[in-house]
C-alpha cells in the first residue's frame, strides 16, 4: 500500500512528526510519503488560511496519481471535499 499524507500547511517539522508516527503504526508494507505544500500558510488558523491552503493541496493530490489512500493531517477537514472531487 502507497499512503499519501499531506500536511496541508508548510510547517514542514510538523509533517515529519505525522510522518514519524505513521510510521510506527504502519504495516511493514505500507509506503508513507508525507509531505506539505512548499508555499501558503504556516498554520491554519481560520477559514482564510483553510481556503489559502486548498489550492496547494490539490496540486500535490495531483502530483501523486499512484497512491492507494491519502490522508490530510489537520485539525479539521481542510480541502477534504475538494480532495475527494479530485480523485477515483
């Protein structure tokens, strides 16, 4: 399996602190490929940035056709009905 997660601010520490944990629960054959976007807000703090972060977020859902899941790790549902718009 091949698991997308993307951290959908740039706080790139944080996503290597998802990234970690994923890891450690995962199964051995699961592929994690953790990432976030490299420009937009460092932090989602309202609906602005939520909707700042959603452009970022579906170009990187694109750039990752080959993934059997994808999870968006924030503290909400930030892009999520945009996400699913966007793939099979």
């Amino acid at each position: 399996m091949r698991m997308l997660i993307v951290n959908p601010n740039t706080t790139e520490s944080m996503t290597r602190k998802v990234e970690a944990v994923a890891q450690s629960v995962a199964r051995p054959d699961t592929e994690i490929i953790a990432t976030n976007p490299k420009s937009g807000p460092a932090s989602i703090q309202g609906f602005h940035d939520a909707a700042m972060c959603v452009p970022h977020l579906l170009e990187i859902i694109r750039e990752h056709p080959q993934v059997d899941a994808i999870v968006i790790a924030c503290f909400d549902d930030t892009g999520l009905d945009a996400a699913r718009c966007s793939v099979d």
